[in-house]
C-alpha cells in the first residue's frame, strides 16, 4: 500500500521536532551538568590532546588501526586498549581530548567498520583490511589517500556511499564524544581535520566546537581545498549559531604556504583576508610526531636550542624543502609585519601541541612508553621503526611521540576549555607535563612567597599568555614554571622576542632565570653538565630546580615599536625514545640518530601594542 504524501511529509515533521527537542534537551542537561562544577578563578592547568586519529581516518584504517573514537576516549582516560596487537596504555590519563578524523574519508569508514552496510564488501574495501604487511599497506595509501589528498584523482574510492554515510559517520563520533564527556573530571570537544595538501604542502586544519551545535557534516578539501573556502564555511556555521575556530599544523611541511604574502589563489593577502584569518584561527601547533615547527638550526643559527626534533628527513619526501617562511618564528615575525602595513595580524598565533597519532592514542607522548609507535604497520615495532619511512613524510627514526596541549583554565569542562584556547591562554609542551604561567604588567614583586599570591598579580596587574599589552612603559613580563612530578628538574626559561624594524623582521632571545644561579650579568648561562646515563636512560636528579620564576624587562624596549614575547622553558636532558629502542628491544639506530634530548614547553606569545 502506498503512504500517502500528506502522511509522509507528518512523519517527516515529527522526527523533525523529536530531533529537535532531543538536541535542546542534550544541549540542556550538558550545560546544567557544567554549572555544577567548581570553578578556580585562578585557573587551572589541563593537559591534553586536540590531534588524534581513530580507525575512521582511512590512512589510519588501512595501516591497521581499528580503534574508533569511543576508544580513544577509553584510552585517554588510562584504560588499556590493544594496540597494533599490543595492549598499551598511557602513564597517566588526560584532563580532555579532541579527536579529528579526516573529514575526507568519513563516508568511507561507514562501509569500512561496518560489516553488511552497502559497500562493506567490495573488493578495494576488502583490500584495506585484508592489508597485513607494511608494503600492502603503503600501495593503498598513496593510491587512495595521498594522491587524493594533493589534488591528483578521484577524491573516493568506488565503495563510497555519499553524503549519507558521512552523516553516519559524522553521528557516530558524536555520540562517543558526548557519552565520555564528563564534566570536571574529563572533557571531550567534538572535533574532526580538514586535510588540503595541494601539490603535497600541508594546510591541515583541526576545527573544534565549543557545545552541541553542530553541522549535519564537516566540511572537507573535496568540498573545498583553500583556507578561504574552509573560512567561508566557519562563518557560515558562526552565522547558524555554532561556535568553532580552526587549528594549523605541521608549518614545518607547508613548502611556505602556511605564512605566505598571497593566498592560494593567488591573490595578495590584504586586510579583509587578515580579519578573516585572525578570526578564525586563534591557535596553532608548534609540535606533534611529524616536527617540532618552531624554529630550525638553518635560519635561526644563533639560537642554540633550535636543534630539536626538527624532523630533517621531511626534505627527501614530496619535493619539501627547509625554508624560513616554514617556522612559527617566521610566522608571528610576518604577523607583526602585516600589523604595521594593515592595521591587522593575521598570524596571531597562540601555542598548542598534538601527536597527529593515526593509532587511536591520544598524547601517549613519554619517550620511555613509545613502543607502539604512532602510525600503525610502519612503526609497531622497535626494527621497523629503525629502519622504515612514513611514507610521503620521514624517516621513522627523525620522528617524535609528539606533544601535549596545555590549557589555563576555570574547570575542566568543555566550554572553559574552548573558551581558553580562542583567548590564547595555552601553551604546547613536547611530552612533558610542567607548568608554566606568562603575564605582562607592572608593578609586580620580585619574589613572592606564594603561588596564589603570584597568579592574583598576574591578572590584577596585567595580562596572561596569549594577551595584549597596552601601556607605553616597557612592560614587566612575570614568568613562572614548575617541573612535571615524574620528570627531571628545569634548566631555564627565555623570553623570545620579535620585532619589525626598518623593513627587517628580527628576532632575539633572553635568558631570564636559570637554575644554580647561572645566569651572569651579560645575560648568558653556562651549559648545564647534567647527562643522561646511556645504559640505563635514567636522567640527572641532583642538578637544575623544581621551580623557577622571575620578573623580567626588556632592556631594549621601544615604546613605538610593536613586538611578540613568548616564553621557552628548557628542562634538563633526557633519554630519547631510540635509546629505550636500543636498550629494550635490542636494535641499532645510525650514529646520527639523537639518543638524548632537551625537553621544553613554549607559552602563548604576549604582543606589545604600540600606540
């Protein structure tokens, strides 16, 4: 019997409004389970992951992950999940975790994962889980998502369903997110990455929304490869209500794209782009498995901490090659050139970390718990990760577990944490889980004999990392950091600083407070001799301090010239994750494989606003 077309369109209304109701009431009972939670004025650290892909991201899938984002929620929280055929957790669970699929292949991960839907069978998705060995795997790839993803092919394979499986998808994840969301003690942001890489430079961005309200499904490079394509759609979404910023990565593979003069069209980046960018992108990734981003021993010769997990086998791969306009340095340099010449910053960067982890493990970051590795077939176990690539990327040996996101915040909930990151009050550290506060002001102690005492000044008398300072005296910058519980004792912490100036960028870097009273008068600190101890991987216990804390001003300050300031906090060396290789799996990395490294965290930069 046919439904009559009144009836029909009744039904259709219905589910409508069930639909409806059903988000208010979700939207309701999130926010009411918030405002029970305690707030801390003072703020509070949190660590965690905004980077991390699941089995729904189709590289992931096919390089054996199976783990969906209800598991990589599991596996944040500290539960033992089986990892590449390894039961694996993290050392300690994390305070909140954004997990971002590709949007480009979540119609595909509805056939992939589940058995008997339309497309399940067929013969190419029968091939990626049928892939066992890394050669297999690698074929698949390239052909079906690394040709796609630098603009050459089909953008699907021929088992994709369309637009309706991306809405499964899409509903999936989003159900994990809410189910693990719990308020105070973990918080989930729905989250996915938008993966545009024309001619294989990186543009990736991670979009993450502060609530409930959401798009039916994310917007992908198929739908548009330009950051202005993806940047009309978030205006699109702020314009229906929904709250969402976007996060860069990996400049360090962006072939000088990231901080280019132009926009991929070509046309050159004027103040209505430079709006829209700030707008947009409140934060970006210093670091995660494939490069530390920050800066790089080529162009930044005088900085002797430029040498670390700079990834250098990424030049043999995709035509990428070290350029200058690569590095976040370069890139908040340029934004204070943009300020002069258009009244706006467009690289306005506050700090984050990640792992771009394609193993389903959000921030499994400690070097001594590295043995699964982070890319699936390539690098589950200590021989291959001695000798194999990620393909299209590095050589396995260059890269790193990755970094961590840290967030001042009121509570651990999802709507203090975003609102946090989009006012820049962050900072990346590259494993590690130290604390570090920023302020610049005036009128602060020299000393303070409490912690509170020295963050209530912070914010009564100026402004916290990520902040604009204002006044037209030099600004006092406080800084603060504290060592992670389980790791070695801190080195120093500088003040990095940048400036444009008769038509030069410049940048140049303060020692601030170093431990042991080493920082002499002329501004430098004698090394620390402090070594790792090679047969064991145990650090030194004696030297640098738990604490370390200062009241600084800068000696050539110029009230007519605009700056960045951003603080590096350097701990003492510790053992690298090759080293545990050797001495726990018995493998031999090439001589000039590192085996020791010196662990760090960067703050959200404070600019100085000339007036």
């Amino acid at each position: 019997m046919t439904t009559p077309l009144r009836l029909l369109i009744g039904i259709s209304m219905l589910t409508a409004l069930y639909s409806l109701s059903s988000a208010v009431a979700a939207a309701n009972s999130w926010e009411a389970a918030e405002a029970k939670v305690k707030k801390n004025p003072l703020k509070e650290a949190f660590f965690g992951e905004t980077h991390v892909h699941t089995g729904v991201s189709m590289d992931a899938f096919i390089a054996g992950n199976r783990l969906t984002p209800e598991d990589a929620y599991r596996f944040a929280k500290g539960e033992k999940m089986m990892v590449n055929g390894s039961m694996h957790q993290i050392k300690r669970p994390l305070d909140f975790v954004a997990v971002t699929d590709h949007s480009e292949f979540m119609g595909e991960a509805y056939s992939l994962m589940n058995e008997g839907v339309p497309g399940y069978d067929h013969e190419i998705a029968k091939a990626f889980r049928e892939a066992t060995d890394l050669t297999t795997a690698l074929e698949l790839y390239n052909k079906y998502v690394l040709t796609p993803l630098a603009g050459g092919g089909s953008p699907h394979p021929d088992f994709y369903q369309g637009t309706e499986a991306v809405k499964s998808t899409w509903q999936k994840n989003i159900e994990a997110t809410e189910a693990h969301y719990e308020p105070g003690k973990f918080t989930t942001i729905h989250a996915y990455e938008w993966t545009s890489a024309p001619g294989g430079a990186n543009q990736h961005r991670n979009i993450l929304f502060r609530d409930t309200n959401l798009p039916d499904v994310p917007f992908s490079s198929n739908d548009g490869s330009r950051p202005e394509q993806l940047w009309a759609w978030m205006k699109s979404q702020r314009a229906e209500g929904r709250k969402v910023f976007a996060i860069p990565h990996n400049s360090n593979e962006s072939k000088g794209l990231l901080f280019a003069e132009a926009s991929l069209s070509g046309k050159p980046v004027d103040r209505d782009y430079a709006q829209t960018r700030a707008s947009m992108e409140p934060l970006i990734e210093m670091m995660q498995v494939k490069g530390n981003s920050e800066v790089i021993p080529n162009f930044w010769p005088n900085d002797e901490f430029a040498d670390f997990e700079n990834a250098v086998t990424i030049q043999q791969f995709n035509g990428r090659a070290f350029i200058k306009e690569n590095y976040v340095r370069y890139g908040l340099g340029r934004g204070i050139k943009y300020q002069q010449q258009l009244g706006v910053n467009p690289f306005k960067y506050g700090f984050v970390g990640g792992t771009d982890s394609h193993n389903g493990t959000p921030s499994n970051v400690e070097e001594d718990n590295y043995g699964v590795g982070s890319h699936g077939l390539a690098d589950q176990k200590a021989e291959g990760r001695s000798k194999n690539m990620l393909d299209g990327e590095m050589l396995i040996a260059d890269a790193n577990p990755g970094a961590l996101a840290a967030v001042w915040a009121e509570s651990n909930t999802r709507s203090a944490i975003w609102d946090s990151m989009l006012a820049k009050e962050t900072y990346a550290t590259s494993g590690p889980r130290m604390k570090v506060r920023f302020f610049a002001g005036q009128g602060f102690d020299n000393s303070y004999s409490s912690y509170e005492k020295l963050v209530k000044d912070g914010y009564s008398k100026g402004v916290p990392m990520g902040g604009n300072y204002t006044g037209s005296k030099a600004p006092q910058f406080l800084v603060w950091a504290v060592k992670d519980p389980i790791g070695p004792n801190l080195d120093r912490i500088q003040i990095i600083k940048g400036w444009y100036e008769n038509g030069e960028m410049k940048d140049t870097i303060y020692n601030v407070v170093a431990s042991g009273g080493r920082l002499k008068d002329d501004g430098m600190v004698e090394p620390v001799n402090a070594p790792i101890n090679l047969k064991t991987g145990e650090f030194n216990k004696q030297k640098g301090s738990p604490e370390l804390m200062a009241v600084w001003t800068d000696p050539d300050f110029d009230p007519k010239i605009q700056a960045f300031y951003y603080v590096r906090v350097l701990q003492l060396p510790t053992a690298r994750w090759t080293l545990y290789d050797e001495l726990n799996a018995g493998v031999t990395y090439p001589k000039e494989v590192k085996r020791e490294i010196v662990e760090r965290a960067w703050a959200s930069p404070i600019w100085y606003e000339a007036k």
